[in-house]
C-alpha cells in the first residue's frame, strides 16, 4: 500500500446468515480491534434484522456497521423493502448496493443499482457498488469489457470517494473456494482505477476498490496486496470472528 492509497476496508457480507446468536461473533470482533486497533476500517453488512442491534451494540467501537441493499425511494408502498433513510436511521453507515446475488436473484440492472447507489448517496450512506463478471463471460475475454459496463451504468454521476466504494467480485469466485490470480486481480483493478479517474478526477483516484470472492485468512496477505486493491469484501469468512480477524490482520505489519 502506497502512502497516498485510500485507507483499506474490510467488510463483511452477512447475507442472508444468521439470527440474534451470531452477534456473539460480532461482539468477539469488537473486543479484538478494541485489543489492537486494526489498520483498516472494518464493516459488518448483518441481516436487516440484526441491524439495529449490531448497530447499538457497536457504537464507540470502531467497527461499522452496513445494510446489503436499499430501495431507491425514501418512503411508499414497497412491502418488504427497505429504504436507505431507514438503514442510516438504524444505524447503517454503509450500504451494498449491485451484488450479483441481487443482480442475479432480483434481475437488477446496473440502472436500478445506480438508483439504489444514488438513495444511499441521499441518505448519507457509502454506497459500496458490486460489479464482476460470470464465468462465461471470463472465458469469452469479456471480463474488461462487462465491469467497466457496470461501473458505468451503476456508480452515479457526482459519486465521490467518501460516499463511493466499488467492489469487483468475480461471481464465479464468489462462495466458490475459487480467486483469480493476484495478476488477474491487478488487470482488473488497474482497469477499473483509470475508469474512475477518467470519470471523477482526483475523487476516482482515492475511491476504495475491494476485491471480493473466496477471501480467506490464507489468501488476503497476497490478494490485498495487489496494486489498486483497497481492501475486501467477504462473505462466507465473516461469519467467524476468528477468520474475519484472520484478513484484517493481512493489514498488520
Ligand atoms: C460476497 O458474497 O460478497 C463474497 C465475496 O462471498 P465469499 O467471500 O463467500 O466468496
């Protein structure tokens, strides 16, 4: 990590895990950065259901705490969903946006995710923006291609690096065991960085890019230190306080 790289962040996609017993997991996070202060951020995406109480249970400690997704209006008749307003007035600060599970199980386009990033924006969240390309479209040679169309049609206009963080996750690694090669990894990501900063200037410069998929304690020290990588978004190992640690700890010296 160069001295002009944003500072990292590792953050933890919940998904659809867990119910009040898994806060335990949470609350053995917070003695351990609380023990030895991380040199990254940290964030836990929990089910909306545990949001509130996560939130709570953290504040004063230095782990924040995120929703997996927002709808993009603020208020109305849209049964089950969650406005970002409600997720700030939870306690979110973060919120991901554009997942490929979201992508894939709810058919969202990158315009309801530019929608969704720009609801966040509104509400005074991060938007963390997930994009990654399937395993066919890898194959075919399309991988550049297909996230750099993402990112254009799912980051908004005016996103700016404290409001912006963009994840590529591959979706074939995702919960897979599988990672692309570190180098793989630093195509893409030098891909992604002279888009941004094409398109936002100085702020694309400092947005945060995480890699996501299959991050481990035993493969973050090589992923995370990829040029341009700014840290993880992790799903399956952060449900265990031990192995979420485990890849904080790739930022120790
Ligand atoms: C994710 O879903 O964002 C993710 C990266 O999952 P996993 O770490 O389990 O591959």
């Amino acid at each position: 990590m160069s001295s002009s790289a944003p500072r990292p962040l590792v953050a933890g996609n919940w998904k659809m895990n867990g119910q009040f017993a898994l806060l335990a997991e949470a609350a053995k996070l917070r003695q351990a950065i609380q023990a030895q202060p991380p040199a990254c951020d940290v964030l836990i995406c929990p089910p909306a259901t545990l949001l509130a109480a996560l939130a709570a249970a953290s504040a004063g400690y230095a782990l924040a705490v995120g929703g997996q997704d927002c709808h993009a209006k603020a208020a109305g008749a849209h049964t089950g969903d969650i406005a970002a307003e409600m997720l700030a007035d939870a306690g979110a600060t973060f919120v991901i946006t554009g997942h490929s599970e979201r992508r894939a199980d709810h058919a969202e386009t990158d315009a309801v995710v530019c929608a969704k990033a720009q609801a966040a924006h509104r509400a005074g969240l991060v938007a963390i923006v997930c994009v990654g390309e399937t395993i066919g479209q890898r194959k075919a040679g399309d991988t550049l291609a297909v996230v750099a169309a993402q990112v254009a049609g799912s980051v908004p206009d005016g996103a700016l690096a404290a409001n912006t963080v963009l994840a590529y996750e591959p979706v074939w690694a995702i919960g897979s065991g599988l990672t692309p090669t570190a180098a793989d990894v630093a195509t893409v990501h030098s891909a992604l960085r002279a888009q941004l900063v094409a398109r936002f200037g100085v702020a694309g410069g400092a947005m945060r890019l995480l890699y996501g998929g299959s991050v481990k304690p035993s493969n973050a020290r090589e992923l995370l230190a990829v040029p341009h990588v700014n840290g993880a978004l992790v799903g399956g190992a952060s449900l265990n306080a031990d192995d979420f640690l485990g890849i904080i700890a790739a930022y120790q010296p």
